[in-house]
C-alpha cells in the first residue's frame, strides 16, 4: 500500500512529487487550497482548520478515482460515507457509513437441543455474504450420521451473533425429513427457518399444519436420508 505523505504548510505553486507523479499546490483565492495531479483527473484538496493545512484528509474535488491495481484498503472501523446522498421519504437514517463487505464459509453445529446426538454434514457447502451488518448465510448438505439428539432440531456458530429482536424468516428446501411423523411425509403448509427466540443465535427448521400454526422440527426427524438447502439474511449484532 502507498500513503502519499504531503508536505504541511505548502505555498501556492510548490510541488511534490511520488511515485513518478507530480502533485502541484494551488491556491485560487479560495480557502483552502488543493494539491493537483494534471492528467490523472483527481485534485487531493487538503482539509484546512482556521486556514492552516492538515494532512488528515483528503478529498476528490473533480473527476473520478481509478485504481489501475491494488485495493483500496480502508481502517478497521471506518468505511465509505454517502451521508451526501439523500435519504429515504419518511425514514431517520442511523448511519450511511458502509463500514465491512466479506465473504467466506462458515461451520455449523447440527444438534438436538435437549440431547446433542450425533449430526454429521455430508456433501456440505456452507458460506455467507457481509454487507455492512447484513449477513446472507447459504447451506445445504445431507447427513452421514444422524442418531441419538433429542428435543428441537438445532443449527448453531454462525458466522456472526444475531442482533436481537428482528423478526427473520429463512427459505429452505428439504428431502426426506420426517415431518408427520415418517421419513418423506409432507407438512400440511409451510416450512421455513427462523431463530429459535429473539435472544439467540440459534436456528430451527419450522412447520406448520392444519392444527399447530408453528412446529420445530425435532432432531429425531432428521435421518441419514435427509437433505436441506436454506437461505436467510439477518443483522448482525
């Protein structure tokens, strides 16, 4: 990474020169200056506080930024400002700092909640998607060992805690999970995936039918001939 270290305290004219680049300062009767890079379509103007320079900040005052290689890498909580662009009609917004974006895999736990078992991944993909605080997680896998838990189906360590009190509903698709009681039974109406209360981190396969309005699957209901394919997106807390 290279960090352009400007002179302080420059006269209308001087110039600086890095990287093979020749940066020159300009003073057009305006408070404040700026340092300019003729033909690279950027001027850095440099923030001033009671008409002295300071090399804390930088802005873009025409033309675009172009990257021809490396990253633009930005400090650990800081992030990219659109508090210039407006917000929405009838809302208060909390924040416009998009401060994280990440990909990667994650690793859950597949367990009964009153009695773990034994609940093995089989074919697994994992993986989520970090945009600001907004977390997309996507999974599906079957099962080589699935024995022994009891109490509610659970799947945990996600990749990031849940924020509290947000109402999440997840899809998933399934294949032989005994719903009703036998290994490729059908649920009356709908499945989905949701936490398991407003608190927790912890995940539930959930259904419902004619006379229960919202079941959790119990971990005795998943089998080695079980598959599920599932996408949910929270905030993180």
């Amino acid at each position: 990474m290279t960090v352009l270290n400007f002179p302080s305290s420059p006269a209308d004219g001087d110039t600086f020169t890095e990287n093979d680049i020749t940066y020159t300062w300009v003073e057009n009767g305006t408070n404040p200056g700026f340092w300019s890079a003729s033909g690279e379509q950027i001027n850095l103007q440099s923030v001033t506080d009671n008409g002295a320079t300071t090399d804390n900040a930088l802005t873009i005052s025409i033309g675009d930024m172009s990257l021809s290689d490396g990253n633009l890498v930005v400090a650990n909580g800081h992030g990219i400002d659109f508090s210039d662009t407006p917000g929405g009609t009838n809302t208060s917004n909390t924040s416009e700092i998009l401060d994280d974006y990440e990909i990667g895999d994650w690793a859950p736990i597949f367990e009964g909640s009153s009695v773990s078992g034994t609940y093995i991944a089989s074919n697994g993909h994992f993986d989520y998607v970090k945009v600001g605080d907004m977390i997309t997680l996507f999974g599906r896998c079957g099962f080589s060992s699935a024995s022994g838990g009891t109490g509610t189906f659970n799947i945990r360590r996600l990749p990031y805690a849940y924020a509290d009190n947000q109402a999440v509903v997840g899809i998933i698709e399934w294949d032989n999970i005994a719903f009703n009681g036998s290994p490729g039974s059908r649920p009356t109406n709908v499945v989905i995936m949701q936490f398991s209360d407003a608190s927790s981190s912890t995940l539930q396969i959930v259904y419902s039918s004619d006379t229960e309005p919202a079941i959790a699957l119990n971990a005795s209901q998943i089998t080695t001939t079980s598959t599920i394919r599932f996408q949910l997106t929270y905030r993180s807390a």
